[in-house]
C-alpha cells in the first residue's frame, strides 16, 4: 500500500496540437510578441504584457503581467525563428521555477502549419505551485492552440 496521493501522479509533461491553415510566419509572430500573448491564452492566466519585448533570441526576458496582479518574467530558453521558442518564468528578479512552455510550429502543406503546444512542469520543486500545475492539463493547452489557431486564419 502507498500513501502517495493520486493527485501527484498527474502527467507533468503535457501537450496539444492542431493543424493551422496559416503560414508558421504569421504564427509565429502571435507567440514571439508577448503583448499579443493574452489573445490567445486559453489558461485565461495572462493580462498584459507591454509592447516592445517581441522575442529575438535565447537569453531574452519578457514580462507578463497576469490576471492575478503578478508579474512574471519569462527567460527564453529555445528559439529557433519561425519554428520554436520556449520560455521558463520566475518571479520578477529570481530565477526560472521548473515550468517550461514550448511552441512548436511544423509545415504542413501549403498555407498551412502543425502547431504543438507543450508544458513541461517535471523540474517544478515549489509546493505552493503543484496545485496549479497539476490544473494545467491537455485540454488547456489545446485551448490556446484553438484560439491562436482562429487569430492566424483570420490574419493569414
């Protein structure tokens, strides 16, 4: 017998994708510019986040800020223009938390791209946020995917 909680067996890598009839560019910049970011955030997490901090490069830090009031700064750890870019947030000055958000963009014919969307919470130690974590499943994921997938096929 075990008196591990079921709760803590939940997956800690999760993801979803879809096949967008729009170009990775067009894509792409939906994600790398983070004032466009809660447009599409199917967690209903992200507020804000101010113009200006459009993704370059792996070391960028771009600022969100959240529905609850908080900021958090997000270190890019991947970035491969047009075709990937992953971030870890942190707490405004500390470092990254054990999350990592990754997008994903594949061609698939013409005018259209394989968007795969993918949390990873398995270097996530802070109790405090196990809860939340835990709540981010699959079909949040794809939540997002579908809302950028409308915003691209109405900009595309």
């Amino acid at each position: 017998m075990t008196d591990e909680n079921p709760r803590d067996q939940a997956p800690r890598v999760v993801s979803a994708s879809r096949t967008v009839s729009a170009p990775a560019d067009v894509i792409f910049e939906l994600i790398a510019d983070p004032a466009q970011q809660p447009r599409w955030d199917g967690n209903d997490n992200l507020a804000e986040a101010a113009p200006g901090q459009r993704v370059r490069q792996v070391g960028d830090v771009f600022v969100m800020g959240l529905t609850t009031g908080a900021a958090r700064e997000n270190h890019v750890v991947e970035l491969e223009e047009g075709r990937r870019v992953a971030w870890m947030p942190a707490e405004p000055g500390g470092e990254p938390i054990g999350q990592l958000w990754r997008w994903e963009l594949e061609p698939a014919g013409p005018g259209a791209t394989t968007v795969t969307h993918t949390y990873d919470w398995t270097r996530l130690t802070d109790t405090k946020r196990l809860v939340r974590a835990r709540s981010t499943t699959s079909d949040r994921l794809q939540a997002s995917v579908d809302r950028l997938a409308e915003l691209a096929e109405n900009e595309a």
